[in-house]
C-alpha cells in the first residue's frame, strides 16, 4: 500500500469513527430523555391529587363542596384556603358556618390519605342561587387554593369552585324514596 492509500483510509476511518460518535450521542440523548419521560410518568401515576369539586346530593337538594385525594400517596402538610366567605345555608348569624373559618381551610391537615375526603355541605339549591340569595353570602364563584408536600415536592394549586353550572339542574329521583314519602304525608294525615 502506499502512504496516500493510508491516509485515504485512515480519513476514512475517522469519519466513520466520528458518524459513530455523533449517533452513539444521539442515542444515549434519547435513552436520558426516555428515561426522564418514565420517571415522570410514574411520578404521575403515584403521586396524590387533591381535588375541590361541588357536587348535589342524590336524591336531595343539597349542594355540597367535596375536597379529595384522588391520587395513590398521601398528601401531607394540606393547606387550604377559599378567597371570600361562604356561609353555609345562607346563615350569617353563626359564625362556624363560615367554610373560610373552618378549621380545615385555617389549620393545616397533617395528612389526606388516598381516597379520603371533607365533605362540607353548601345548602339548598334555592338558598345559593334562588330569587332571595345572597351572592355576598353563598358566592357562586370562589377559588380554593391547595397547597400540599409529597416526596419533599410542594404543590401549589388553585381550584375553580362554579357553581352556576347547577342552577336549574336536579339530582336524580329515587322512587322508592318517592314512594316513602308519600306514605309518610298519607300517616301524616291520619
């Protein structure tokens, strides 16, 4: 061989030898980010999520305000806050109605274990939304924040209570219930 034969060669060699490097990065890139992506995902699957949602009642008139972890772990040191006052069936008079009082949106909770919940009841739907409600009183907006630890991760968030969407909608109808009261208001009457 001759000394321009193997410099062909060896160029050649480097520039495989550099495609090779450049890919082989560009795999190990990849595999980080899959690896990343995983992490995240599991994350995701096992971490607690603290949800604010109303609800009615079946079978009731009643508006209720549900506060859940819906998530797998525990969600620790839970802080709630609502901004503005809510007074439970419209009564002013006693101060313990007020949600923004209450102890679970003032003190913080140690621990909401998965699939554990507050239920807090709102009132009837003619008292929050009704010809004589008092949106000072029984806003039908308000946020909740939600601040809580988990595997040394704080999240902060913040929940959008709407209760507009329920004005006008009813709970579903049990007829047996139906039928109860009925014969209650027939005994009533004897």
């Amino acid at each position: 061989m001759t000394v321009g034969t193997m410099e062909y060669l060896t160029a050649g060699l480097a520039i495989i030898t550099g495609i090779y490097a450049h890919l082989t990065h560009k795999i190990a890139k990849a595999s980080e980010a899959s690896v990343q992506a995983i992490r995240e995902q599991s994350e995701a699957m096992l971490r607690p999520y603290v949800t604010v949602a109303p609800f009615v009642q079946a079978h009731a008139t009643l508006l209720y305000l549900r506060v859940e972890n819906t998530g797998r772990t525990g969600a620790e040191n839970l802080r709630l806050t609502i901004d503005r006052d809510f007074c439970q069936f419209g009564e002013t008079e006693r101060p313990e109605k007020n949600l923004r009082t209450m102890s679970a949106f003032t003190a913080p909770i140690d621990s909401l274990a998965p699939a554990n919940e507050f239920l807090f009841a709102l009132g009837q739907g003619w008292v929050i939304s009704g010809e004589n409600a008092r949106p000072e009183i029984t806003p039908l907006q308000s946020n909740v924040n939600v601040n809580y630890e988990f595997r040394g991760r704080k999240v902060e968030e913040v929940n959008r209570v709407d209760l507009r969407p329920y004005i006008g909608s009813e709970s579903e109808r049990d007829p047996v219930v139906e039928e109860l009261e009925r014969i209650r208001q027939v005994m009533k009457k004897k």
